[in-house]
C-alpha cells in the first residue's frame, strides 16, 4: 500500500488502482487477512463473555472487509451533469471502456470492455473478427497519459524544425515536422511540401532553403548581422534568425534531423490540466492498416470517431460511458456563495427538482447534504466553470455502505468495551503496573547521569544624489503613539483572501513575514535605538513609505543566502532594505536568481535556492505594503462580493461623495499624525479613525464584524498564548524531572510538594492552552484542526492530555512531556508552517470536522508519548544495569496501554474519516494517500501490539524498538503526505519538497541506538510479562 502511493505520485491514480487496489493479489491478501481473524478468534478462545470487547472489534474487522467486497463488485459510482433550467437522467461512469462496432458486407458486431490503462499498464489485447474472407483486427497499441505533442527519435530521413513565434500570451514554441505545413498569423509555412504562396523550407544536399512569397527581412542575433530574401527567391535558410515578413515575425530556434513528432506525458501540473489521455490504435482489413488516435479524459464521455477501411465502417471510442436513471433531476437554481472580497468558493448548492413520473418533489442538494432516492446517493461534487450548471456525483451502494457501517460501529463499541474487561489486555497490563509502582527502584541514577552529560524607482540618480537621499529620509521621525497605535490595530481591514480581521492581525503576520519578529528595532539617525510593535511599523510604513524603502526590514539567512549578499554587493547582515534589492535605475537585482530558482523543480533546490525564493517574497510583500494595497479599509456598499478597497482603487465601486471621502480621508489621517508628532495631541489622528470606523459599519454592516469577535481577536493576538507557552514548558520539564530525581532520594513532604507545585503549574498552563484554543476557534469559527500549524497545536494540546491521565503512573511522565510538548510548540512556530486563521473550502464546513479530525490527530500524543518511551528505555538498555529491570518494565508498560489508547483512536479516527468521505463525496473508502497511509498506520501499531503472541520477538527491546520506529509512519501520515504525495490532502503538486536534513541524523540514530541496545541488551534478556 505504501509502495501504491508513490506510485500514484508518479504515476497517477489509475496505474496505482491497476498495480495495487484492484489487483487480484492483492484481494487475496485481504481475504486471507479475513480468515486470519476467523482462526485467531478460535485459536485464542475469543468466544467468552469475558472476552467480549475484544471478540466484538475483531469480528468488526471481518464485517468491514466484507463490505469492503460487496461494495467492490455490487457498487456503481459515477457523475451526472445538469445545466439550469434542464433535466437529466445520464449517469457518466468514472471507468473508462474501449468500445468498438464494425458494420459492413452484412456484419454488425459490437465490443465494450472496461479498460484501465496507464503508463505503466499498455494495452495487451486484441478483438480479431472473421467475416467471410475478410480478417478484421482492432488492436490498442499504445497509451499515453496526458499527452502533449513533442519531439521523439524517428528514422535517419526525419526532421522536425522548431519555430518560435509571438502570441497574446507572450512567446510559443511550435513544430513543423517533414512533409507537412501549418499557419502562423494566417501565413502558412510548409517543410518539403512545397505550396504556391507559403514560406516553404525545403531541405537541400547538404543544408536548408526558404523561399518567401514576399521579401523577408532577417536578423541574426548571435552575430548581430541582417539581411533580405527576396520574393519567390530561393536562399539558405538562417538559423537563429528572427525573420520578418509584414507583420508576422518568427524565429527558426532550431532543426531536429532524425526526429519526429509524437507525443509524451506531461511533465508539469499545468501542462497535466489542459492535456488529454491519448489511446493509439490499428485498426487492420486484410492487412491494410490505419492508426487512429482516440483522445479521452476522466469523466467525459467521448463521441466515436469513425474509420473506413477494406470496404468496412468501424466506429471506435475510448471513454467513461452513459447509464440511465430510472428518474431525472431537473436543475432548478446553482448558487454559489463567495469568501467576501475574493474568488474563493465559501459554499454552494443545488436546487433540483426530482421528476418520477408524476411524483415530482424539490431539494437542496449541498456538500455534506446528499439527496437519497431509490437506492442512489448523490453530492454536490463541483460544479460549471460558468457557474450556470452543475456536477453531482452518484452513488448506489447501499448493501456496501450498510455492512461497512454495521463494522464500524462494531470496532468503535469493542474498542470501548476492552478497556473496561477484566481479562482484556489493557487491564491486566494496567495491573501489572500498578503492582510495579509499589516497587519502584532507583533507576533515575542513570537518567541523571545521562542529562547531566548529555515602491520602484521611476528615473535614475547619481550615487551623491541617493546618499543625499538617504540621509534626509533616514532622519525624519517615524514615531507613532502606542495608545494611537492600538486604536489604529482595532480597525477592521479585508485580507487578500476575503477574511475581515483588525489590522492589528495583519500587521502582525506582515511583519512576522518580513523579519521573523513580532517587534522592529528602528536606529534612528544618531544611533539612537527605538523599539516598535507591528502596528506602529505597519502604519508609519503607510505614512512614510520613502523612509522605510531605505529601512532594513527584509530577512535574510546569513549563511544560506550568502549569494545574495554577492549579488547586491552589500555586507552580510540579518536584514536588508527595499534599495538594497534594486539598483540606481530601479532593476530588481535578485530577477536573475529568482527566475533560475523557480525553473527548478522543489527536489532539485538547493538552500540557496530556497533562500532567494522566500526573500522574492518578502520583497514582495513589503512591495505591496509600500504601495497601500494591504490596506483594504473601506467597503464599497451594495457590492455583490463584498469587496473592501483601498484608498489606491481602480474603477468607480464608490458613489461619488463616497468616492472623495475614500481618497482623501487617509491622506488627511496621515497629515494629521505628522502634526501630532510635534504637538503630542493625538485627538484629530484618533477622530479620523472613527470616521473611517464609522464608513466601514454603515457600507459593511453585512459583514462586519462584532465588537466581541473584534475584541477576543485582539486578545488573542496579545497573548499569544501558544508562543509564551513553549518556553514555560521547557523550564518546567526541567523543573519536574530534577525533583522527580530528588523524590527518589528523599521522601520527606517539601520535595513531594514541590513537585505537587510543579504539577500544579503544569495543569495551569495546560488551562491556559486550552483556553487559547477554544479563543482561535472561536475567531476563526471553524475547529482549529485543519492545516498544519494547527494539528501541531493540537497534538501538543492532546499530549498534555494524556499526560495528567497517565502522571500518577509514573513520577517521569509529566517531566517527559513537558519537554517534548513544548518542543512540539516551537516546532510550530518555524517558519515552514503558517499559523495564520484562513478561511475553510467548502468540504471542510461540516461537523465531521470536529470529530473525525480531532480524534485521529489527538490520537498522535499517545502514539508519541509511546515512542518517546521507547527511546528512553533503549537509552537504558544501553547504559545496562539489572537494578533497572523493573523501571524499564514499568515504562514499557506505561508505553503499551498508551499505544493501546492511541491505536483505538487511530484506527476509530480513520475509519469515522470514510464516514466523513462517504457523506460529503459518496465514497467511504477511495485509496487517497492520507486515508491509505492511515491504514497502514493502524495495520503497524497492530502488528506491534501483537509481537508478544510471537515467542521470538516477545520482549522489552523489541516492543521499546518497534514503539519508536513504528512512529515515523505516523510522520509519513501527518506530514509526509501532505508534503510529498498527491491527493485530496495534499499540499504538494507532485515534486517532493527535499527531505530535512535532521532526518537523516534522527534515522542515523535510532539505528546506532537500535544496534547498541541489542548487543547490552542480549546479555540479561529482560522479559515482558
């Protein structure tokens, strides 16, 4: 399964379904997993009351692979489309078949067979026919995936001549292949096919010839030389030229001897959306042949295209095919509802009108709202580029989805049911450490030796000029009352993104985006050093954007981007300027290097490359921030989007009175400021304010925000809750793993209160945590697990969880996870992951949100707390003393019911996820790599908590191992799909992003660790029990 999802990477959906999913083998795989269970249910005595719980999700397990067959063979899934004001009874299947019908000299035969094929998987069947005489053969050939034309290797006699050519969008490169012509602007131009009024390129005896129907100019730009060909007038044709002949100019970039056109998949993401899947065929009549070429995309039905041949009408197509409804859905009204002030879809639905002969009744079909009629599902799936029409997807699966369903709720109810058994596996494991605790030894001696070791420039200036420039600029004031500020940070402003937000917000990620800080030292003209928050630099920006283009504010790695400072020939520093990135005539200096970094694919960048491409972008935004464009304060009233504008707007969406008061009423504001800079009377800058203020609630009142979501935003973004926490955690796992030592020592009741104190802290912190994740939700409206920053947040949160269930098991639990938590939440913080609150796509509005992800992410902490166990006690077996055979027990039990706990909701998360799918898209279970990799997830830690049955791999090194290992396929699943994989979860668009390098040492040294438990290890054989 792993394997398939690099190939569905690499290869596409269908060759991953062809190899894998749909595989036979692979089917054998799972009914043999079935019958596994079968026998293990009689070999391990599950039939028993006692044993019911865990008799209850294995039994689950065998229903869900039975759904999973009937849903396989019995279950139909297709799309229907439907135009407003129209009906429709069609299905469009997602197969595809190959259909094939030969008429003539008295035959009629007909061939629909369903075909997958892929790059990897090419055609390999034939349909032979004999009608009297006659042998008529129809036989696939070849497949190519989103094809597009290029140059491949032909015969010795071949060639293929590359033009260059200027359209609307900018410069293309086309081909002209041997024999045949094409027209470029309305001319045509021929290759050895000579034609009366074309340019005709004709090879010679040992070169190439034109000749034009008109004079032709050319210029030579290697060795700067022109020239003319005269009308009708054979001459060598020039190469590298750009030739001119009225208003058509072209280039002869090159000529391919020995090649020809054909085609090949396509190489980029952009390239994939406009290309289609070519299917090559012969079609054979008494050893005549034809190739015919049959274009197909997924879920389109493609028309036949017709061949003559041999006397016979053969009719080939190659595509999803039509299924009938026994009813129709008449397209009443699609509406689309939009983010305000951006394109991005919030939600949208369909209003249909189901017609069964005389029974006719409306609905509304949305995501996550599905239209169940005679045994049909159908969801909203996308809808029109136009947005008159829409595509539901359909579904008939209704024994399937009922059995699945059936499993589901079986694995949920035994899972539950287990942890309560008195026989089951996690009370007597439970059990057996509460009798270790009694017996807790020293073992904290060697944990205590191994800490204790261990805007652009419109016209060029002079050098004296700029210096001049500089200095008068660099000595204006640039102070902003803090009290002014603040009020500034409380006006509303409309992100690029549509997202209404106090500016306060904005101006926080704006910084942040250019110095990786939350606050901005200015060094005044004396040397003086003046300490400023986001909000005062984002509006002296606005203010006085000239002194700021000469301000160090764009970051830059010292030691990545060492090149850069080559290039614009400055000293290393951690900050530039705007005018440190553009030369005297207001060139971009970094242009060159950019270009060359995004030609890369991500696999191939080095960090270089990745270094100038995050400084382009910080070079744009303080572009934009220069320009005024952030600053979308003023709502344009009756605007069917709810775009905010500018004070820079283009176009009329204000009345005219309202259209004076937007331009000028900044302009004033700042001019107003610059006065109370002298007087210290900041009262006219704070009326502006309210003017403004006031603008925004009377032309936005449909949007604008509330005074308490204002208000808890703002606290939110002051506290910053999340940022402050990681440091405390830090500190207070030190804290409580020095006093967990000294209780070993000393059990007199200051020590124990000291670390009750602890304890204390932490569970307050925990409270804090909390509450700052209930205030994002609450902002952000939507549960605050839906990108990577906030499933961090989340699992940090869920640690902290089962830390205070699991605490009083053990005095190194709580030290363990303050350290590892707070690790987690300055990983957050890195600037790989955003933690801006951005708006949801339309199928992450549901309810299955806050459940589905919530569990399956929480379900991490217990998971990393095991592995966090696991290392400690591989740490131990290195150090090797028999007075720690009960300690290492102790803890691995401790890691057992916490891996229990973390695979129930795991595999309980996973499969509430198929729930989720099937609601919102018709499909429980479609082999996405996030939802494949979850499987697999579960099938490891399974495996795992099995390895005991097994006599040979029944043991404290094995299970403390396999604990730490078996996490990186949770990594693989909250990461590395999302950044490495393509699909329905994914935020890679198929080139990997390079691996980090710290990987590579954290796999180094689990291996070294690994290697050197095993040898200290082998020599006591320490037993779980």
């Amino acid at each position: 399964m792993a394997y398939a999802t690099f190939v569905e990477n690499d290869f596409g959906t269908p060759a991953a379904r062809e190899m894998v999913y749909n595989a036979t083998w692979f089917e054998i795989v799972q009914a043999l997993l079935g019958l596994n269970f079968i026998g293990n249910i009689f070999k391990y005595k599950l039939l028993r009351v006692e044993k019911l719980g865990v008799l209850t999700f294995h039994v689950a397990f065998i229903i869900i692979l039975l759904g999973a067959f009937v849903t396989r063979y019995f279950g139909y899934e297709g799309n229907i489309r439907i135009r407003e004001g129209a009906s429709s009874n069609q299905i469009i299947s997602l197969e595809r078949y190959f259909q094939a019908h030969i008429h003539g000299n008295g035959m009629n035969e007909e061939l629909k067979r369903k075909s997958i094929f892929t790059q990897l998987h090419q055609p390999n069947f034939e349909w032979e026919n004999t009608n009297k005489q006659d042998e008529i053969i129809v036989k696939p050939t070849s497949f190519v995936p989103d094809a597009v034309q290029s140059i491949i290797e032909g015969e010795v006699s071949d060639a293929v001549i590359e033009i260059v050519t200027s359209t609307d969008g900018g410069r293309t490169s086309v081909f002209l292949e041997k024999g045949k012509s094409m027209f470029l602007s309305g001319q045509e131009v021929t290759f050895d096919n000579y034609k009366e009024g074309a340019i005709n390129i004709k090879e010679t005896s040992n070169d190439y010839s034109v000749i034009g129907p008109e004079r032709m100019s050319y210029f030579i730009m290697a060795s700067q030389q022109s020239g003319a060909t005269p009308a009708k007038t054979e001459e060598k044709l020039q190469q590298q030229a750009l030739y001119t002949m009225g208003t058509l100019k072209f280039v002869i970039k090159d000529i391919h001897d020995g090649m020809k056109l054909g085609y090949s998949s396509a190489t980029t993401k952009k390239m994939k959306a406009q290309a289609a899947d070519l299917l090559f065929v012969d079609v054979s009549v008494n050893g005549e042949t034809k190739e015919v070429i049959l274009a197909s995309l997924e879920g389109v039905v493609t028309p036949f295209k017709d061949v003559h041949i041999g006397g016979y009408h053969i009719e080939l197509s190659y595509g999803a095919v039509v299924t009938e409804l026994p009813f129709s859905l008449f397209l009443n009204n699609f509406e689309m509802e939009k983010y305000p002030g951006s394109d991005n879809p919030s939600a949208y639905s369909s209003e249909v009108i189901v017609q069964d002969g005389d029974l006719t009744f409306p609905y509304t079909i949305f995501m996550n709202n599905v239209l169940d009629y005679k045994g049909y599902r159908f969801f909203q799936s996308s809808f029109d580029q136009d947005e008159m029409g829409t595509i539901l997807s359909v579904n008939q699966d209704r024994p399937g989805t009922f059995i699945t369903y059936i499993g589901y709720t079986l694995m949920t109810l035994g899972m539950l049911f287990s942890f309560f058994e008195k026989k089951s596996r996690f009370r007597i494991v439970s059990g057996k450490l509460s009798k270790l605790k009694a017996q807790q030894k020293n073992f904290v001696i060697l944990l205590a030796m191994l800490l204790g070791f261990g805007a652009n420039k419109s016209f060029a200036q002079t050098e004296e000029e700029l210096e001049q420039h500089r200095i008068e600029v660099q000595s204006r004031s640039q102070y902003i009352d803090k009290d002014h500020a603040e009020n500034f940070g409380r006006l509303l402003v409309q992100d690029m993104d549509g997202r209404l937000k106090p500016i306060n917000t904005l101006s926080s990620e704006f910084l942040r985006k250019l110095t990786r800080k939350s606050s901005y030292t200015l060094v005044k003209a004396d040397g003086t050093k003046e300490k400023m928050n986001n909000d005062q630099v984002f509006l002296s920006i606005h203010i006085d954007p000239a002194f700021w283009q000469t301000a160090p504010l764009i970051k830059i790695d010292k030691d990545a981007g060492g090149a850069i400072f080559t290039r614009i020939q400055k000293k290393s520093s951690d900050l530039v300027s705007f005018d440190d990135l553009i030369n005297n005539e207001g060139d971009y200096l970094l242009r060159g290097m950019v270009d060359e970094a995004q030609k890369k694919k991500p696999s191939e960048r080095g960090e270089l490359d990745k270094e100038v491409i995050k400084v382009d972008e910080r070079f744009n935004i303080l572009f934009q921030g220069l320009s005024g464009n952030y600053l979308k304060v003023f709502p344009a009233p009756n605007d069917p989007d709810n775009n905010w504008f500018n004070p820079n707007f283009v176009g009329t969406p204000f009345a005219e009175e309202d259209s004076a008061f937007v331009r000028n009423i900044m302009r004033v504001y700042y001019m107003e400021i610059l006065k109370s800079r002298e007087s210290g009377d900041w009262t006219e800058p704070n009326t502006n304010l309210e003017y403004v203020r006031t603008f925004q609630k009377v032309m936005g009142e449909n949007i604008y925000l509330s005074d308490d979501a204002i208000k808890w935003e703002l606290s939110y973004n002051k506290l910053n809750i999340f940022n402050n926490l990681f440091p405390i955690y830090w500190l207070l796992g030190v804290y409580l793993l020095v006093f967990a030592l000294l209780k070993v020592f000393y059990t007199n009741k200051g020590v124990r209160l000291a670390y009750t104190a602890g304890i204390g802290i932490g569970f307050s912190a925990f409270l804090a945590f909390t509450f700052n994740l209930g205030l994002r939700w609450y902002i952000a409206q939507y549960p605050p697990w839906t990108n990577g920053y906030e499933m961090l947040i989340l699992v940090a949160w869920s640690l902290f969880l089962f830390g205070f269930i699991f605490y009083r098991k053990s005095d190194f639990i709580m030290p363990l996870v303050s350290l590892f938590g707070g690790t987690l939440l300055f990983v957050s913080f890195l600037d790989w992951l955003n933690p801006e609150i951005t708006n949801l796509v339309p199928v992450l509005k549901s309810y299955w949100l806050k459940i589905h992800v919530a569990i399956i992410v929480s379900s991490y902490a217990p998971l990393a707390l095991s592995a966090l166990l696991g290392f400690i006690n591989l740490i131990f077996m290195v150090i090797q003393n028999n007075k720690f055979k009960n300690p290492i027990l102790e803890l691995t039990y401790i890691s057992e019911l916490s891996m229990t706990i973390g695979l129930y909701m795991l595999a309980i998360g996973t499969f509430l996820g198929g729930v989720w799918a099937n609601e919102s898209w018709g499909r429980y279970w479609g082999w996405d790599p996030k939802e494949t990799w979850a499987l697999i997830s579960v099938i490891v830690y399974s495996v795992v908590l099995h390895l005991r049955l097994v006599p040979a791999l029944k043991g404290t090194y094995i299970f403390n191992l396999s604990s730490l290992v078996a996490f990186s396929s949770i990594v693989m699943t909250s990461f590395g799909v999302n950044y490495y994989l393509t699909g329905l979860h994914s935020y890679a668009t198929g080139d990997p992003v390079p691996v980090p390098t710290f990987v590579y040492y954290v796999v180094a040294m689990v291996i070294i660790l690994g290697i050197s438990a095993y040898f200290r290890e082998s020599n006591t054989k320490i037993k779980s029990k």
